[in-house]
C-alpha cells in the first residue's frame, strides 16, 4: 500500500511516498481503507520533531490524525462494526498514522460516519469535533450560560461554539477585529480579543489562541472558569483568581459518535479550505502552516 512516509524529522521535504507492507488487525482492532485524512497544526509540530522527547517516532514514520473510510477487516472480537462499514477515525500520534492507503486502529477509537457525510467532511470532524466538545463538557455549561471563546474561528472555536449552541448556551466569539462579523454570524456574538479589557462579564471561557491568552482571562470574574487547550503564557494568570483546566485532546469513541450525529444533523459543521492527494501531504502541511482558514485534507 501507499504511505506518506517521514523519513526524518524537518521540513516537508523530508515526506516520501513509498509502498509499506499492508498492516493487520490485532483483537480489539480495525483495518480501515482510508479515503480521507485531515492534516492538523499538532502534524506540524510532531515532523519538525519538537514532540520527539514525548512522543518518540521510529522514522520513518507515517503522521496523521484524523480518518475516514471504510472497514477493511475486523480483529478478533470485534462485533460493533461489519467490513464496508463507513467510519471516522482518530489515530494516535505513534508513527502509524492516516497519511495512508490502509490503517490500523482499536475500535474503540472509531465511530460510523453517517450517509449524509462525504469522507472529507467525515475526517475534517474528528480531533477538532472531540476537543471542542470536551473543552465544553470540562466545564459543565448548562443551557443559557455565556461563554466567550478565543480562537473562535480556528477548527476546534467553531466546534466548541457549536456544541454549546446545540446545549442552549450562549457562545461570544473572542476574534481579531478584522472578523467580528464572520465570528458574529458563526456564534450570534462576537468581541475583540485583541483588545484589553478592565470588565469581568464572563463565568466560563475557551482558551484556544495562547497569544491573547491574558486578555481572555481578564474577562473572566473572580471564582470562574478556563477550559484551555493551549499553553497559559506564564504571567497571564493574575494571581489565580479562576480556575484554569488545561486539556488535551482525548480519543473517546461515544463522544466522537456525537461529533458524527452532531454534524449529521446540521449541528457541526467545519470548513474545508482545500483539498490535496496523499502524494502532496508537503504541500498540505505547508497549506496549514501558511494559515489556512479552514481544515486541510488529504484525498486517497
């Protein structure tokens, strides 16, 4: 099969397409025919090799987060799926990732992708759609709480927006002032985060932009709450006056089951800014890293 291999850690440069033996399931786990990968911010990170001393890779390595396609073959013990199932899929960052033709994943990372949803829709939900949830769920919002969001534009803004519009919460958009209007017609209200602010309106807030990190929690009052999944830049805390949960993202397969019907049904949607092939996963990378207002995603 085909793969988008990292030879070494570097610039895009270092990505090759070869042919690797085709991998198989173990118990507990899928073979699924990758139609669609996502390319996130994280990939970046992780083939420049700034994640190296957490997250060593035996190169080369195949990156790749976000997939969707179809079931290829079941492991021993799997009855949740049948072969031709179509699924969404969040591989792990361990060198056998979804820059490929075929992958391997534990079922328990991997949701059925509705009918209504093409596989490039499907693989651009996956770590964006988790996160955004679980950023919301980590604070327990209830309906008719406000909750400013920062970054609210980015993949896992929008889909955090959107879970708490679906729960009846009341999302403002923390944005540049060049997009209150496109981060007002997104969350119903929108604000400039680049501005400073002396007023604490809010309980709840999303920190998903870390240069603006301090001004968000300014608008924090004195006893609220932060779900930050960006580093809190040191000083920015004002003497921890609210309570800051940094998260990661975390592989759950009923919550990714939720992204899926979520999107389904209207609820989530995440923009694809442009489409490529699996033999230009450099071009791709290069696509996010210049800014991409939008998921970039690799066609199989």
């Amino acid at each position: 099969m085909k793969a988008a291999l990292l030879r070494s850690y570097g610039d895009v440069d270092q990505f090759v397409i070869e042919n690797v033996p085709m991998p198989k399931p173990k118990a507990g786990e899928v073979l699924i025919k990758i139609r669609a990968s996502a390319v996130n911010p994280f990939d970046l990170i992780v083939r420049q090799g700034f994640m190296a001393q957490f997250i060593p890779l035996e190169l080369p390595a195949v990156l790749g987060g976000d997939a969707a396609g179809t079931i290829a073959e079941l492991g021993d013990g799997v009855t949740e799926f049948a072969v031709g199932d179509r699924v969404i899929a969040d591989f792990p960052a361990n060198g056998r990732g979804a820059h490929a033709e075929y992958g391997v994943v534990p079922a328990t990372s991997v949701a059925k992708l509705p009918a209504n949803l093409s596989f490039e829709q499907g693989a651009s939900l996956v770590k964006a759609g988790l996160t955004g949830r679980q950023t919301v769920d980590a604070l327990e919002v209830k309906a008719g709480d406000r909750v400013l969001i920062s970054g609210a534009l980015g993949s896992v803004g929008r889909a955090a927006i959107q879970h708490l519009q679906e729960i009846g919460a009341k999302p403002v958009a923390g944005v540049r002032p060049e997009r209150l209007e496109e981060g007002g017609a997104l969350a119903g209200e929108a604000l400039d985060i680049t501005a400073s602010s002396s007023v604490a309106s809010f309980d709840y807030a999303i920190s998903a932009a870390a240069p603006v990190a301090g001004n968000l929690i300014a608008r924090v009052r004195d006893g609220g709450q932060i779900a930050s999944i960006v580093p809190v830049p040191e000083g920015s805390k004002f003497g921890n006056r609210v309570t800051i949960r940094e998260l990661y993202h975390r592989t759950d397969a009923g919550t990714l089951a939720a992204v899926a019907d979520a999107a389904s049904r209207g609820l989530l949607f995440i923009p694809i800014a442009a489409t490529y092939t699996l033999d230009q996963t450099g071009a791709a990378q290069s696509a996010v890293a210049a800014g991409a207002r939008g998921k970039i995603v690799l066609k199989h």
